[in-house]
C-alpha cells in the first residue's frame, strides 16, 4: 500500500437536520467503495471544514479518527474557539442529521433520552424520541448540568441505545457524541465523574488561535461570513456514512504486531505506577488507544500500525483517563506532561 502523509496530529434542544433521517449505511454501498476512495473522501474533510473553521485540523482529524472507531469525543476550550461551529460544519460535510442540546441545570434526563407521551386521542403512552436520536449529537457545554443529567447519556454511549420504562431503543449508526466542556475553573460548572469522562474516546483541547488565525477570523467575518449558514460559506458534503462504513471495514485489517500491542500494554502500565497519579490508565484506555492507533495508521494509508501511531494518539487517549494526585496538582502537574513523561521514559519497539 502506497504511504500517504500523515494526518495532521491532533471540543434545551435545537435540532439542524442535515439529512432526512439518521442514516444507517447499507451494506451494498459500503461493498462498492474501494478503501483508498473512502480515505480520500475523509481526508478531504479538513478542507472542506477549514471553509468555515479556522485552524483547529487536530480536533478535525480527531473527530474523524473517532468516527472511525465508534467513539465519542470530549471538546474542551474556552468560550468563543468555534467547538460548537466544528461539530456542526463536520455534520454538514459529512451529510448526518445532527441535533444539539444545551446543557442547563434544569435539563432532566428525559430531555436528552426521550420519555412516554400520553395521547389523549388513542387512551395510550406513546415514546417520543429525545434528541439522543440522531447521526451526531452536539452535547453543549455538558459539564453546566448536575451528575443525574449527565448520566443519562451513559447507556447511549456505550450500548448504543436508550431504555424507557423497560424497553430499549436502537440509536442509529453512526452514531457519535461530541460534548463540548468548559474548563472546570469555570463558575457553575459539574466535573463529569469518572466512568462517564471513560466513555470518551478522545478528549480533545481547543487552544485560542494565533494571531494570524484570529486575523482570518475577522477578515471572513468583515467579508460577510455568517456562521449560522453553513451553505452560503460553500460546506458541502464529501463523504458519508457509506465511507465511515467502508473505512471501518478496512482498519479491521489493519496488522499490530505483538511488540506494538506490549507497548501499549507497557505505557498504560506505566501511568499506573506513576507518583504523580492516583488512577491510572484501566484495560479500557489501552484497548482505545489501540483503536485510535489503527484509525491513524490507517488514515496515512498503511496497512500496520507503528510505535509512532500509539505516541501520536496517546495524549488526547489518556488525558482524560488519569487523576493527579491532589499534591501533584498543586505543584502544578498536568496529565498531559505525566503522559509526555511516561512516553518518554518507556522504551519503544523498533
């Protein structure tokens, strides 16, 4: 297989149809797309995502390696760094129904999953689905809603369905959530508790741009760029579910060789010791590390996957997988320098 240029290294309800419904890609179609098409389709995504975000191609490729995986992903960022505008251009180019919900603290779970609706005309509960039923649901701002709320998303997340009043229902495929958070510094805000901050796949960092981005910004704003209409700022669909579909097919063959799967278990190990943690990485983080990889080596069009792929993917993996130690805090360690640290020091098959 031809080597491709790695992908660039790597945040009440109101619904923006992009689709007519939740699309499940049919098995015919994903047949008929060779795996070079479908990564092509891909990567033309950051292009066509840079029409209306500027800068943030790590975010871009993560969400797309997550996509690939059949994760979820967690934005982080102060206000006013376009996470919102990236999960809804990322919608619109990859042609899903997306739906968003703002997070509040008064949002009850039933608001998220749906719930019985009594209807007076048949004398019966009917279910009404909850915004949770789509493509690509944008959680806002999902730290500003207490625990309960939160936890409602759970069973979404990892069984890929919803159960009210006894009964489960089958979300769509894909399916992905990308909840945006604010720094925990904020006022008002609910740290996410562990086991669900787990279920994230990626946990990606939205930095302010530079000058020279925060310059385009402006300049596209000044030339009449309306972020609310995605279609006059030229986003059009590039690839679909059929792609994902195809893709994911692929990177199912993807070889890992034995070294590269002890260096996985060996770095996830590692955190596990650390000082400077008091939780480390659990079997789930390097199996997701592992996905994550492939997704990359994929993505750079090999058919293998290097020690290189795990370091490219192992911040935004594990970040969120870790607790520092309360003194280690304070002395001003973060996660990301333990897991630059970690990497570091663990040697690396050749």
């Amino acid at each position: 297989m031809t080597e491709q240029a790695a992908p660039t290294p790597l945040t009440k309800t109101d619904a923006t149809p992009v689709a007519d419904a939740p699309v499940d890609a049919p098995a015919a179609e994903v047949a008929d797309i060779p795996a070079s098409d479908a990564r092509a389709a891909l990567t033309a995504l950051r292009t066509e995502i840079a029409k209306a975000v500027v800068g943030q191609d790590a975010a871009v490729t993560g969400l797309v390696v997550a996509l690939l995986c059949g994760g979820h992903v967690l934005l982080e960022g102060v206000p006013g760094v376009a996470k919102t505008l990236l999960v809804r251009t990322l919608s619109a180019a990859l042609s899903l129904e997306t739906k968003r919900i703002q997070f509040t603290p008064d949002l009850m779970p039933g608001d998220v999953t749906g719930s019985l609706v009594y209807d007076a005309r048949t004398a019966e509960f009917s279910f009404q689905p909850g915004p949770v039923f789509t493509n690509l649901l944008l959680a806002d701002e999902i730290n500003r809603t207490p625990p309960k709320t939160q936890a409602s998303l759970l069973e979404a997340m990892e069984e890929r369905q919803v159960t009210v009043d006894g009964e489960p229902r089958k979300l769509p495929d894909p399916f992905l959530v990308a909840a945006t958070q604010n720094p925990v510094e904020y006022e008002g805000t609910y740290p996410l508790p562990e086991a669900q901050l787990d279920r994230f796949l990626l946990k990606l960092i939205l930095p302010l741009p530079t000058r020279e981005q925060e310059f385009q910004v402006l300049a596209r704003h000044a030339a009449g760029f309306d972020p609310r209409d995605l279609a006059a700022a030229g986003v059009r669909p590039v690839a679909g579910p059929a792609d994902l579909a195809a893709a994911r097919a692929e990177i199912a063959k993807l070889t890992v060789s034995p070294e590269v799967l002890a260096y996985i278990v060996d770095l996830c190990r590692a955190t596990r010791q650390s000082p400077s943690l008091s939780i480390g990485v659990s079997p789930r983080g390097a199996t997701a590390l592992l996905g994550t990889s492939r997704a990359w080596a994929w993505l750079a069009g090999r058919d293998y996957v290097t020690p290189d792929d795990v370091k490219a993917l192992a911040l935004p993996t594990l970040r969120h997988r870790v607790q520092l130690r309360a003194e280690a805090e304070m002395e001003g360690v973060t996660a990301d320098s333990v897991i630059q640290a970690v990497l570091t020091q663990t040697p690396a098959p050749r």
